[in-house]
C-alpha cells in the first residue's frame, strides 16, 4: 500500500487481518495477488507528506516503508507486531578490520543510505523506491518521533532500537552535529553502545582492570614493604626525647615482578579502585598515579556497564 501525501479527513486505523476474508455463502475470499507469493504480510511503502496524527498501524510490515517528511510522526499510534528492516547479520570485513552491526530494528531510507556509502558492507539494501538523497540530517528526527511512538505504545525494546538509530544518525550527522559532539557520540558508542550494551562496557572494564594490575605488577608495587623508621636527637645534658617516626621510599624490585604475590597484591588495588575506594597499600610513585588514573576510568566504564544492562532490563 502506499500512502505518499494521502489526506485522511478521519482517524485511521490500517491493520492486517491474519484470517482469510469470508463470503455471505461461507467460502474464503480468494486473494489473487498474493497467490504464490511466500510472504502474504501486508505491506506500507510510503507515508511522506501523511499527516499521522491520528493514524493507527497495527500488525503490518513496514520494513520498506517511507518515513522521511510524515506530519505528526511522534503522535503515529503502533500496535501489534509491526516489523520493519534489521542490519545485514553476520561479521563482514572491511579492509583489514571486521565489522559487525549490532542487531535492531532499521528504517529502510537508512538502508539506502548506508548501500550508497563508499565503504559500504554487504547486506545493506540499495533498491529502496523513492528513498532519494535522505541523509542522517534528516533520518535522526524520523528515529525520535518514531521513538515516542513506540514509548507511548509501552514497546520499550522497540523503542531502544530507534533510540539506537537516532544516536547513530546523530554520530554520522556532519552538517547538524559538531565535531566535538559527534566526538562524544562516537566515544560512547564505543564504550557502551549508547548505554545499551552492557557487554561492551563489561569488556573495556575487564580490559581497563586488566592493563591496571599488569602496570601495578610492572611499575607500581615496591619490592618490599617500607618499613618505618625512628630517629631522634637527646638533648644536651639529658631530657625529653623526640622522635621522628618515617618510612623508607618505596623501590621497584631488580627481579621477577610478575608473581602470585605481586599479582594477587595489584588485584587488591584494582578492585579497590572499580569501587572508588583507596586500598591502603604502599606503592611506588609511578603506582600511585596509575591507581589515581584507575580510580577515575574504571568506576565510569562500571557505571556504564550498570547503566546499560538497566536500560536492557527495564526495555
């Protein structure tokens, strides 16, 4: 069906009817147009220039439907299992580097646009109809409205996935997003997938705990605990003593630095620090700083990790 600058004087409710129609006498309606065809799903090629503010879709495939230039998008009511396009599956290369789509829902002008790139991957679909010269500019908006459709339907994983869209049409936006937002943008991508990806997050905190307790163990725990030290001065024809209690500087081993000891030692501290919290061991100055840096980065990659799987589990 396609419904490009259609004027609906009414509210409309368009939705699929998953039993055959039936006539007066009780035989099936016979659908000559989807005779032989293996899908039968009912399908919406276009809505640009429809006013949607009170139209309903409910069980239909929307997979190459038009969005770009619909009035009242965020007010489109969608119910039922309406479906629309995903990502190519699998891991594809790039040059020398593989690159894998996180899996969710896409809109088809976002396939056309992606195929139509220099570095494009397999999988993308190039032969939308009447997509045109639609960019991220212009594809962001569409996944927000598209976006409080689905929150206001109570589809909250559908609308983790045009949140998805948006975040990554806002990252790839070079006319409406500046280069230090898209910076931002692509920095939380790569952390945490725009706080939907708890397993991402988990690795670069596994990877951050990891590379922290490999430089405790290198450069950051001494070779032997400080012992104090008490020096004091007696006074001229006897009296109070005063006595100066201090330690001795921490140093580096000249040996093996990566043993159990050391290990389970530079362990403590990281753990220490993914919670914010000082470990009380003595290190040396290079250590010092590389807990003060752990105590920063790793907390946040945490609190990531814990944002992302309560946006999981709450859509």
């Amino acid at each position: 069906m396609y419904f490009a600058h259609a004027v609906f004087e009414y509210p409309l409710t368009i939705a699929a009817e998953a039993d055959p129609f039936v006539l007066p006498d009780g035989q099936p309606v016979t659908e000559q147009a989807f005779a032989g065809a293996p899908d039968a799903a009912v399908r919406i090629a276009s809505l640009r220039g429809v006013d949607a503010a009170h139209l309903l879709l409910a069980d239909l495939d929307l997979s190459g439907c038009l969005f770009t230039g619909t009035v009242h998008l965020d007010q489109l009511r969608l119910e039922g299992t309406c479906s629309f396009d995903k990502v190519p599956p699998r891991t594809h290369w790039r040059r020398w580097r593989p690159v894998r789509f996180t899996q969710r829902s896409t809109l088809a002008e976002e396939h056309h646009w992606r195929a139509n790139q220099p570095s494009a991957v397999p999988g993308w679909n190039l032969a939308v109809f009447g997509a045109g010269h639609v960019g991220p500019a212009q594809l962001a908006p569409v996944y927000r409205a598209l976006r409080k459709a689905f929150e206001d339907s109570k589809n909250e994983p559908g609308a983790a996935d045009f949140y998805y869209g948006e975040m990554e049409m806002r990252r790839h936006d070079r006319t409406g997003t500046t280069r230090a937002e898209r910076g931002l943008l692509h920095g939380y991508w790569l952390l945490s997938g725009y706080g939907l990806r708890a397993s991402r997050a988990l690795g670069w905190l596994a990877a951050a705990m990891l590379v922290t307790i490999m430089l405790l163990m290198g450069f950051g725990l001494p070779k032997d605990t400080p012992k104090q030290e008490a020096t004091g001065n007696v006074p001229p024809g006897g009296g109070k003593i005063t006595f100066e209690i201090d330690k001795t500087d921490p140093r580096n081993p000249t040996g093996n630095r990566f043993t159990g000891e050391r290990f389970e030692k530079a362990l403590n501290v990281t753990l220490n620090s993914v919670v914010f919290r000082s470990s009380g061991q003595d290190l040396t100055t290079a250590g010092t700083y590389i807990e003060m840096a752990s105590r920063v980065t790793e907390p946040v990659l945490l609190g990531l990790a814990v944002l992302a799987v309560r946006n999981r589990v709450k859509r």
